[in-house]
C-alpha cells in the first residue's frame, strides 16, 4: 500500500476473567479497513491464550489516523539506521 497510515477502525483485545475482581483488558492489536469497505486487515502483537479476540471501536481520543504497528516498526528502523550514518 503506497500510503503509511490507514484509519484504525477496531482495537483488539483479550479478556481475562477474574473472579472477585475487574476482567483484566489487555490490548493485543488493531483491525484497519481495507480500502473496498470490504474486509479489515487485522495486525496481532499477541494470540490470546483462549483463542478469544475482543474487538471494540477505539475512544474518541485514540480515534485520529495511527500508523499499523509493523509500518511503525520499519520507520524505527529506519531512523536509527540514519543515526549511526
């Protein structure tokens, strides 16, 4: 995809559930539109123990287009590389 930054669309979470005490949320990635409307590109950083994925419509702060994790990544190593020379 020519263009770095796609419109976040779902963050990806796993649930643990805890008796007594609040379920433990713990984000594990994003899903990104595909540019058809049709389908969602889902980027994992983690697989859920229970093979269960939440996914919830990001909050109104964290809403504003965010590069996808891999993508990010490479820049970082792009900087640092330029750094060195």
């Amino acid at each position: 995809m020519a263009n770095n930054q796609q419109q976040l669309a779902y963050r990806a979470f796993s649930v643990t559930r805890r008796e007594g005490d609040e379920d433990f949320w713990l984000q594990i990635g994003a899903a990104f539109p595909h540019t058809d409307g049709k389908g969602f590109n889902v980027v994992l950083q983690a697989l859920p123990l229970d093979g269960r994925i939440i996914l919830r419509v990001p909050k109104d702060d964290e809403k504003p287009t965010e590069q996808r994790p891999r993508e990010r990544d490479q820049r970082d190593t792009r900087q640092r590389e330029n750094r060195r020379r």
